[in-house]
C-alpha cells in the first residue's frame, strides 16, 4: 500500500461518520440499482416461463415430416432432443364449426407432454394408446361435448385433396368454397409459430380450386377420454381438426410407426406423418439448422427471445428502456448523495492536499487519492449493496411474484427471483460508474488546489461586499446570532445549495411518487368490476333453445347442491335500447354527458326567450338509453322484496309486475376522492316500451322475408311492443345480490323471472354465487358442469372472485413497488442531508468555538442553528412544493386521459414530505450540536490543520 | 559552486488599484553551503520570496534557477517532482499530516517517490532530531519543538539542494528554537547544505553566514556576516 492510499484510508477512519453515511448512501443505491437489474432479469425469466407456458419449450420445429425424416433430425447430433408426435388420423364428430370439423388424434411422447404446452384442466394425461384427452375448444367452439369417462369409437383416416394427402396445417377446403380457403392456409398461426409444414407450398400449387377435400377411413379405433385440456398453442388457429392426445410409444424406434396401418387397407403402405419439436445443444444453431434442413421449420420465437438467444423484439427496448430511467434516476439521486461525501470530504482535506503538493505531490497522485477513497468506500457498499439489493427484491417477490400475472401472462405462473450473471454485472457496473462520477468532480477540484493556496488558506473567505445585508426581520425574530447563521448561509452558499438541492429532490420525489400511486390505485379501482358475487354460471342451452322458468329452476336447486356456496340468485337478462323523452333525466345527467335538445330542432326556435321555451323543446326530444331488464328466479326474488320491505303484492303479481328499478349514473367526486351515485331520472315511477322481434316465429320463414322484417320492423305479427312499468327506488337501496355490477351509468329494471320470461323469451340465465372459500366451489362446481355437459367453455363460469383479486394484485403491486421505491429514495436523501449539515457544522467549529469565547451562550447557539434550520426546510420547500405539485397536475393529465378521475393534491404526503424535511434537518442538527458543544473552546480555537 | 540564482523576481496580486507588487525585482544568488537569513517586516514579501524559490508559487515574472535549470521552465509533474527532490521546505506551523506518524511523516517525499527508504540516513536523521522512539508517534502526541523537528527531519530526508524555513521558530519559546537553530547548523555544516531561513529574531539572523533585508519587496541589503 503506498503513502497516499494510507493517508487516505487514515482520514476515512477518523471521519468514522461520513464514512460510515457514505457506505450507507451507496449501499442503497446500489440495492436499488441491483433490484432494478435482477427484477429485470427475474422478469425476463418470467417471459419466458410464459412463452413455454403458452408455446412449449423447444427451440424449431418441423411439421407433417416423414419417418425417415424424423429419424435423421433425431439422429443429428447437433440436435440435444426432441419432442415427437404422430398424426394417427382424422375422425369426423359432428363439430358445429363447418371449418373445424375433425377431431385430429395425435400420438405424442412422454418428452411432448413434458415439453409442450398441454395443461390439463381435469382429469388426467392419458398414459396408454387407448386412452386419449380431448382440448376444452371441441365442446366451446365446435359444440361437441364429451365428459371423462366416455368411450369414443372412430373412424380414422387422412385427409386427400385429390392426390394430395392434407395436414394440419392445411385448412379445410370445404364444398363451396375451396379457393379462399386454400389462400387462407399456412403460417396464420399468430402464436409465435411463423412457420408451416413441408407440404404446404406443394398444396396450394396443386389444388387451388380444383375441388373439395375428402377423408378416406383407414381403420376405426376405441379411446378412453381420461381428461380435457386447455386450447393448445400448436394448434394453428386455421387447424381442420381438434386436437386429440394419445400416448404413443417409440420406445421400440419410431419405425414401428412408419407404416403402422391396418393390413389389408388399401392404402397401407402410406406413412404416417411426424411433428417433432426439438431442443438443439446450442440454442443458437437453430436458424442455422432450419435453413440447411431443406424444410420449412419453424423456430420458436419467443422463448428463443426470452432465452436471450435472438433480440429482435420491443421486448428489450420497453424494459431495458424503463430500466434505464429508473437505474437513471437511482443514479442521479445517489450522485447528487456520494458526491456530497466526496466534496466534502476534499474541502475538508484542502490543506493536507495542498501540504501534500507543496512536498512534491504530482496531480494525479492528487486525484488518485480521491479516487482510492472511491474505490475504498465501494470496496464495502458495493457488495454488501448487491446481497440487499436481492434480499430486498426477493423479498418483494415473494410477496407479490405470484400476483404479476394481473399485468401479464398466466396466472399460474409465479414470478420468482431469477439472478443472473448479465444482471450482477450490470448491476456491479452501474454502481461502480454512480461512485466513480461522483468522486470524480472532487478529485479535480483536489488537483486544483495549489500548494500556496492551500497554506495560506485563503480560498475559504472571499466574499463580496453588498451582499451580506441581512433583513430586519431576522434581526428582530433571531437576534444577532440570526444575522450571524444568515451570513454563514450567504458566505459560503455553495455548501448549502448543496443541501439544499437534495432537500428539494426528495421532496419532489416523495410527494410526486405518492401521488403517482394515489392516481393509479384511484384509477385501477376505479375500473374495477366491482360485483357482488364470487362465482357465475351462464347457462347458455346446450340445445339452443328458449329457456324455461322450469327447467331453470331444478337446474338452480341442483346446482346449489354441488358446493357449500353461502348465498345464491339466478336470473335472466336482457338488453334493450329505450328512447326516452330528455326532460326525464336528472339536470346532472344531462349536463354530466353534454346531452343537448336536438340541435337541428334547437335551430329551429328562432328566440328562446325563457326557460319555459327551453323545457318546451327539451320535453319534446328524445334520448336513447340502454336498459338492463332482469328477471329473478319467483321465489328468490320475493326473499329479496320482503328483506328490503317491498310490497309483494305489488312487485310480485305475476300477472301484472311492477318493476324495481335502479337509475344511477356515478361521477368521480374530486373533494371526496370518490364515485358518487347521482340519480338518473327525475321521476320516481316511469314507463317505457319497446318492440321486441318474436325470432321463433321469424325463424320459420324463408331468409329472405325474415330479412326483410328485420330491416323495415313493420310487420307487426312478429313483432310485439313490450310496455314495462317500475318504480325507481332510492339510490341507496341495492338490487338482489349478483346484479350490482358496478356501472358507470344506467337503468336496470327487475322482475320476477315468470313475468319476464312471459313478455320475452331468452336462451341464457346467469347463476349468481358467493361461497366462503370461492376457489374451491369454483372448483366443484366447474367439474359438476363438465360431468354433466354443461359446461360449455371457458366463458361458461366465471370465477369472479379471482378476477377481482386480480385487481386487487394489481394494486398491490403497485403500491409495494411505488412505496418502495419513495423510500429507498428518501433514505438517500437522508444520508444526503445528513451529511452535509452534520459537515457544515463540524467545519465551523473554531468559528462556534470563538462565538463561544466571546460569551455566546448555548440559547444563543440554539436560536441560530433554529434560524439555519429554517432557511434549509423552508429554501427547500419553497421550490420542492410547487414543482411537485405541477408534476401531480402532470401525472393527473396523463392519468385523466384514461381513467375518470379529478384533480385534487396529496395532502397527506405534502405534510409528510414538510414534517420530515423538517424533523431531519433539525434533528441533523441537534446531532452535530451535541459533539461540538463537548469541545474544549481552546482547543478548537487552536485547529488549524485539521 | 552557485546552487540557486533568482533573477528580477516580480509577483504581483491583485489588479489595478488594489494591486500589490509582493516583489518587485528580487535578484540574488546563493552558493553550495550558505546559510542564509531573511529578515524584513510583516508584508514585506518575504514569504512570497520563499515559496516561489520553493517551487510552490508562481512569479509574475522573473525567474529561479536552482543548479542551473530554470524551476518554472518545467510542467507541472516536473515541478512536483523538484518539489520533492531538490526543496525542503519548513513552516511556522510544522504543516504535519496528522494521520501519519513520525517515520511515515518524515519519510513522506521518498514513499511519494515510490523509492525505498534509506535505513541508515534516516536512522541518523532521527538520532541526530532526537526523535528516537517516537517514530511511532503521531503529530498530536507530540510537543511543538518535536513536531517542528519532525518537519525538519521530513525537509532533510531526501538531502535537497535547498532547505526552505519560513519562521520555524515563529512559534516555540527560547530553548526550542535555538533548538532548532542549531539543528539547521547541524545540517549546514555536515552536509554542506544551503539553508535559507525567514526569521523575526535578531538572535537567529546574526547566527546565519549571511542577511538579506527585504522591504516593500526589494531587497535593501545584502551583507555577508561570515564565512
């Protein structure tokens, strides 16, 4: 160690607490430049966990390739595996989707099931070639439902268009219009797969036009179906067939497979067709690959993206963008701290640099000093910043991983912390430039101080005469000891603005952080749908026929049933369009939407003299309003009338119902921080009609006619005008428990479902249910539904309950990530603040101690230090407020444009941000008081050197 | 053998009325050996006089010449360098680097130069400082007559052509300046070194072979007392 880096780490050691501060300043920098780097990377890794999730873990692909074929890729040996499956042959079930009407069996290999994105959503894998599980779109979107347990006979075969055998990358070519199909076909997969199969090109060349497709059966084969799986994401969405798993065994060589047809078929001889999904040795080598094969592959874009394999993607401009600014940020807050320490440090060392020089020091001896220290300090708060930066963001995660997927991806995926190389190195690398740029101002300003300068130390009082004049105020609130701080300030400004500034900067970050998060949890839940129930069956019927009250109400009786839900409701709905004199709305409706009296009639009054006029036209024009009309399973609904003392006879009278209505519009209050509910119309009763089309009847007749009716509404045999009445209740009172969605605007009219369904005719019902432990009912039920075939895709239950914890996540997240970000800022300015007062006044101590020889007392002391305090917070707080209140306002016109909410200040942090800018400068203060008032008034009247 | 020439020295601070001409015109040579006072009241110039032959402050105009090379000639790692090698500089208030101690400050131009320290000179060095067995103290703990040997000891480590004292005695009582004094002596005549001293003490000045009186920044007078 030579003579300076001695020196150098001497003096650390003796200034022990700025030392010590220092650290503590780019520990947490550093921390939080290491949790930017490993969230990123964390994130990274959680991209691609959901590109596997979705596309499987394989890096190319080839489809529809031939036995020999499949051998060679296995057998290369840059290929590190590969997922294989065999297309066993097309069956035709009946499927709805005149464009999907194969059920495509494909025999798959442990790796495949391992590999490829088959998430089984009951039941389980199939593990023999007799036993198969079937995607949740067969029953969804073509219409054909199976349950586990059932035993399906088909009949196979391939699909030929003429010669032409097709794959699954071919789209139907079906009767009527074969040419546009066939130019549909190929690469429209938009999973990520860009590519296609081998015989795709060939196809089009050949059959454009010609004719339809035909199956040719080779052989009939018996499946068990073990369990149903969600839509997968090698199903091109232009696929003919529904995807079918079985289990296939290659353990005995894929040749066994090759001409695997029943003997005697005419077609045996024919091979059967392979996808095979493979993993190279070297990821990178799998465009290589591709292009040499020969054959159109396809490559497996994101994952190989995520994997960090190829980049050419938004994906690291967004993130790596955003990093940037906050690592930008970090770095700028934590500069602004360590280059305080650093000057500091220098100008306290102004002499001993000098004396240095003045022995023949050579400037970069100087500097290098400087930089040692640098190097010294980061030695300590670099790595210790680096294992609390992880501890903190792993930490984080945690708690908030497994709620990410409210802003991306699967739900079932967590995102956990993911350290890696790249990560800590940049992290490493961000933290050393913050500490080397914040050492390296004050080391230059070390090389500049001459060796006269620095023995003569004369640079320290040079002041330029007018400017001292203090105010007579001050004069007379402080005293004299008031003029003296005020001139301290003023002499040696720099030293100040310097705490200053930092003051400043945690004020604008603190308050404009808060109220960043204040807007977007107003916004988030704002847009929440907000509902009063956890879980909803739509019943939708599976013959697609009208719904009966009956029928519809031993359904509900079997479904409570089926879990130990705590409260339930059922009920139909429809949506009808209404126009509605103006004059009917509330003036706070109108006005809240603009809504006019027509313009053209409005033109049309020459003078509107009075306001009679104006209510006149408003009476006379028309507003078009959708109404929400429901009817309540009879007796659930009367449960409800009776709870909320509703009159049964009235609102119950089969018959003739009068309906309940709720007319609300909610506005965002900006005073109250909150949606308000403002009523819609003025009246308390109303009655509207409306014509609804009797489809039944209309169906019967030829299209034409049908048209026809629907275009001119004339014909009044099918069609029937539909008056309602209903009374409007208060806008406090709630509707029956699952109908209290929350909206912005609207009316929404109940009745007793053996009315409604006497007026109208509907071939939905909704079932409303909470339950006390919501996931696992949604569980119960969702499996009684698909046992009994009523389950009709993923839309058909609704774990509502989950959606909104979703929202809940988000805000969540948000909030730990904001706050936890204001306070690793505001700790920084902390240590900032720190040192520099606890500096300031350590250096004046000969001027304290000559204060003190003239017999200024410790009051004395006191009010000056008060005074000096007060110039720091309320310099800082002068400026930090009004520019943090024009960034909320900033922050408000973003968040408005999206979300309705108005403007309004965050109090709350504002006296915050001033109670603690004020309690950390004067207890800063009082810190340095303390060890200076121990002195020995001759003793620090005798410093000189140091 | 001429060891130092300074020639029409000028150093003026300041600008227009407020301008102070802290020399004007100094010239004078000094040989191998000499042991020279300068004496002059407050604000004559005499420490500027000093520091420029030092190397640590910059002439207005005019120039050294220490073994006939010109000090300012050089850049600024040159002029550090002879900073270290060819001066030894002393001041009133010993100018001590507080975290290091005795050895480490003495030391301090050879560890600056990255050379290895001569065991022997330095042994002599501190015997003759009568520092021995404080080597391991630092400046606080010592009296200020230690505290100024030790800056002597640090100015005669590397054996410079000149040794500079700006007051050395300024600020100790009686026995330890003439302390000190002698020490210089010492010095001066076992090594053959040239000294140049700045003292207000009429007792210290008669001691020196030769005086030079400056006022208002031109030297008055110039006389050798012995050889």
């Amino acid at each position: 160690m030579n003579i300076f880096h001695k020196v150098t780490l001497k003096s650390l050691a003796i200034n022990r607490t700025r030392t010590v501060v220092t650290i503590i300043g780019i520990i947490l920098s550093v921390s939080m430049i290491t949790a930017v780097t490993v969230f990123i990377s964390s994130l990274q890794d959680y991209m691609l966990d959901n590109a596997i999730y979705v596309n499987g873990d394989w890096h190319g692909a080839f489809n529809g390739v031939n036995a020999g074929t499949a051998a060679e890729i296995l057998n290369d040996s840059r290929v590190e595996s590969a997922a294989l499956a065999v297309g066993i042959g097309y069956a035709e079930i009946g499927s709805r989707n005149e464009y999907k009407p194969y059920l495509f069996i494909m025999g798959a290999d442990d790796l495949f099931f391992e590999r490829m994105p088959v998430h089984i959503i009951g039941g389980r894998l199939p593990l023999s070639d007799d036993e198969i599980i079937l995607p949740v779109h067969l029953a969804s979107n073509g219409g054909v439902v199976y349950k586990t347990g059932d035993v399906l006979s088909l009949e196979t075969g391939d699909r030929y268009a003429g010669d032409i055998r097709l794959t699954q990358q071919n789209p139907y070519i079906s009767n009527d219009n074969s040419d546009s199909h066939i130019e549909n076909s190929g690469s429209a997969d938009g999973d990520g797969n860009a590519g296609s199969d081998v015989n795709e090109g060939h196809v089009e060349n050949n059959i454009a036009g010609v004719r339809p497709e035909e199956l040719k059966i080779m052989e009939t084969r018996t499946y068990t179906v073990t369990g149903f799986y969600e839509r997968p994401g090698f199903e091109d969405y232009s696929a003919p067939g529904y995807t079918a798993l079985t289990k296939a065994d290659f353990g005995s060589g894929i040749s066994g497979y090759a001409d695997g047809y029943p003997e005697g078929n005419s077609d045996a001889g024919q091979t059967r067709l392979f996808d095979i999904y493979l993993k190279m040795k070297f990821p990178k080598n799998i465009f290589a690959y591709v292009d040499e094969s020969g054959m159109t592959g396809s490559t497996n874009t994101d994952v190989l993206m995520y994997s960090g394999v190829s980049r050419y993607s938004n994906f690291y401009y967004v993130f790596y963008s955003f990093a940037g600014i906050l690592i930008g940020l970090i770095m700028f807050g934590s500069i602004s701290l360590i280059y305080n320490a650093f000057a500091i440090s220098v100008s306290e060392r102004t002499r001993q640099f000098g004396l240095l020089a003045s022995i023949g020091a050579t400037k970069r001896q100087a500097r290098g000093m400087v930089l040692f220290e640098a190097l010294a300090v980061s030695g300590i708060g670099i790595p210790v910043g680096i294992i609390s930066g992880i501890l903190g963001i792993g930490v984080t995660l945690r708690f908030v991983g497994d709620k990410f997927y409210a802003f991306y991806g699967s739900e079932k995926l967590v995102l956990d912390l993911d350290i890696s190389a790249a990560a800590l190195a940049a992290a490493v690398f961000f933290a050393f430039v913050t500490v080397m740029i914040s050492a390296w101002v004050p080391s230059g300003r070390a090389v500049r101080i001459s060796a006269i300068d620095a023995i003569r130390l004369s640079k320290d009082i040079r002041v330029k005469s007018g400017k001292m004049k203090s105010s007579l105020i001050t004069r007379k609130l402080f005293g004299l000891e008031g003029i003296l701080a005020g001139k301290y300030f003023k002499r040696s400004k720099k030293k100040y603005r310097a705490t200053v500034v930092s003051l400043f900067m945690s004020t604008v970050l603190f308050i404009s952080a808060s109220s960043l998060c204040s807007y977007l949890t107003d916004a988030v839940t704002g847009a929440f749908q907000d509902s009063d129930y956890d879980i909803a069956y739509y019943y939708s019927g599976v013959s697609g026929g009208y719904v009966s009250y009956d029928y519809l109400n031993s359904l509900y009786r079997k479904l409570i049933t089926v879990a130990d839900f705590s409260s339930s409701v059922y009920a139909v709905e429809k949506t009808i369009g209404v126009k509605m004199p103006v004059a009917q709305f509330t003036d706070e409706y109108l006005e809240y939407y603009n809504i006019t009296p027509d313009a053209a009639y409005m033109a049309g009054t020459d003078n509107v003299a009075n306001t009679a006029d104006i209510d006149d036209i408003a009476g006379a024009a028309e507003h078009e309003i959708f109404i929400r009309v429901f009817g309540i399973g009879d007796d659930l609904y009367e449960q409800y009338l009776l709870l909320n003392g509703f009159d049964t006879d009235i609102y119950l009278d089969i018959a003739d119902a009068r309906g309940l209505g709720q007319a609300l519009l909610s506005r965002f209050d900006a005073s109250l921080q909150r949606f308000v509910k403002i009523p819609l119309l003025k009246e308390k009763t109303a009655e509207i009609s409306f014509a609804a089309v009797d489809r039944e009847r209309r169906e019967l007749l030829p299209e034409s006619e049908s048209q026809y009716i629907v275009q001119s509404n004339e014909n009044s045999d099918y069609i029937k005008i539909i008056p309602l009445k209903f009374d409007v209740m208060e806008v406090d009172t709630r509707l029956a428990e699952g109908l209290n969605t929350s909206e912005k605007y609207g009316i929404k009219i109940m009745y007793p479902m053996s009315y409604f369904l006497s007026k109208m005719n509907t071939k939905t019902c909704t079932f409303y249910f909470r339950a006390d432990n919501p996931q696992k009912a949604f569980e119960q039920l969702e499996e009684y539904l698909m046992a009994n075939g009523l389950y009709k895709d993923e839309y058909s239950l609704i774990n509502t309950y989950e959606m909104n914890k979703t929202d809940r996540n988000m805000v969540t997240v948000i909030k730990v990530f904001s706050y936890g970000f204001i306070i690793l800022i505001s700790l920084i300015a902390l240590a900032n603040v720190f040192n520099t007062i606890s500096t300031n006044v350590m250096l004046r101590r000969r001027e304290f101690a000559m204060l003190r020889s003239v017999g200024m007392t410790e009051r004395g002391f006191r009010r000056m230090m008060n005074y000096e305090c007060i110039l720091y917070g309320v310099k800082s707080l002068i400026w930090g407020i009004p520019a943090a209140f024009l960034v909320t306002w900033l922050i408000f016109r973003s968040i408005s444009r999206a979300f309705e909410t108005g403007f309004y200040l965050p109090w709350s942090s504002v006296v915050i941000a001033v109670g603690s800018v004020f309690a950390v400068v004067f207890s800063t203060m009082m810190y340095s008081m303390r060890i200076i008032s121990r002195d020995n008034v001759i003793d620090s009247l005798r410093i000189d050197t140091e | 053998m001429e060891i130092l020439r300074v020639e029409k020295l000028t150093k003026i601070y300041g600008k227009g009325e407020s301008e102070v001409r802290a020399l004007d015109g100094v010239s004078f040579c000094a040989e191998q050996g000499e042991f020279i006072a300068i004496i002059g009241p407050s604000g004559s110039g005499k420490s500027t006089l000093l520091h420029i032959i030092g190397g640590v402050d910059r002439p207005t105009s005019g120039a050294v010449y220490m073994n006939d090379r010109d000090v300012y000639a050089q850049n600024e790692d040159q002029l550090a360098i002879f900073r270290r090698r060819q001066v030894g500089l002393i001041y009133q208030f010993y100018n001590l680097i507080p975290v290091l101690d005795v050895m480490e400050n003495i030391t301090l131009p050879v560890l600056m130069d990255g050379r290895k320290i001569n065991a022997e000179r330095f042994d002599e060095l501190i015997k003759t400082l009568g520092l021995k067995g404080r080597e391991k103290h630092l400046p606080n703990q010592l009296s200020g007559g230690q505290q100024q040997r030790v800056s002597i000891g640090r100015a005669l480590m590397n054996a410079p052509a000149v040794v500079l004292a700006d007051e050395p005695t300024g600020n100790l009582d009686s026995k330890n300046s003439q302390e000190i004094v002698e020490l210089l002596k010492l010095s001066n005549r076992r090594y053959n070194q040239t000294i140049i001293i700045i003292t207000h003490d009429e007792n210290i000045a008669l001691q020196a072979k030769r005086i030079i009186a400056i006022e208002d920044g031109r030297i008055t007078r110039d006389e050798v007392m012995r050889k």
